[in-house]
C-alpha cells in the first residue's frame, strides 16, 4: 500500500512536464511561425507584455506548479517514510491531482473570470483544501 502514494505523484511530475511543453510549443509558435517576438526576448524569465496571452498563461501556470503543490510532494513522501500511507490519503491524492489537471488546463486555455476572481479558483480552493486534510489528518495520525 505505501508505493501507492507514488502514482499521483507521478501523475503531478507529468502535468509539470505537460505545461512546460505546452510553453515552449506556443513560445516557439511567436517566435517562428507568427514571428512576433525575437528567440532572445521569448525565452527571457519576464516575458514581453506583447507576448500572446496563451503563453503568458501557459508560463504562470508552470510557476504554480513550483509553488503550493510542493507541499503535496512534500507530504506524500513523509507518508511514505512513516508507513501511514492508507486508502484515504491515495484517494486525497488522487483527487488532488486531478483538481489540478482541471486548473491548469483552465488556467492556459480558458481563464475565465467573474468581476476580478478567476473562475480557476473553483479548481484551485478544492485542492488546497485536500492539501491542507492531508497535512492535518497526518499530524492527528502520528
């Protein structure tokens, strides 16, 4: 049961690997097929404001995924190492994971908003919330 916590993780490290490509396609698309932007500016860590917004998403959705789903790895591993790897926290996990396909998918390709909250909160207060049952249910378990 404990090497099963590895798979939703695995599955975090994919989505990471998915927004990076998806980022260097459309970065590649401005550079050589619209030829908006010079490979030097495209590939700098602030993109240019005139930058298409697909890629401007695309590169803020990679750098979510270096921020609060660390705490997910961090977790998982912990889970790992003490042995209170169960059912439940697989299924948090799980769950975790796909709210965050969910979000990053919305986040590039639609990001939609009502007034000034972006509608990928409804993915994103979810997963935090799974994040935050685990590290609780962990501290109550050990």
């Amino acid at each position: 049961m404990n090497t099963e916590i590895f798979m939703p993780m695995f599955f975090m490290v994919l989505l990471t690997f998915a927004v990076s490509l998806i980022g260097t396609i459309v970065r590649f698309k401005n550079v050589l097929i619209d030829k908006n932007h010079s490979g030097s500016e495209m590939m700098k860590f602030s993109l240019p404001s005139s930058a298409s917004e697909i890629t401007k998403q695309a590169d803020r959705n990679l750098t979510n995924l270096f921020e609060f789903p660390i705490l997910f790895y961090a977790i998982s591993i912990v889970l790992y190492v003490t042995g209170k790897v169960d059912s439940h926290f697989v299924l948090l996990a799980y769950w975790f994971v796909g709210l965050r396909v969910a979000h990053s998918f919305y986040h590039i390709f639609i990001n939609g908003f009502i007034g000034d909250t972006p509608l990928r909160a409804l993915f994103w207060l979810p997963s935090l919330l799974i994040l935050i049952w685990m590290w609780i249910r962990f501290i109550l378990l050990i």
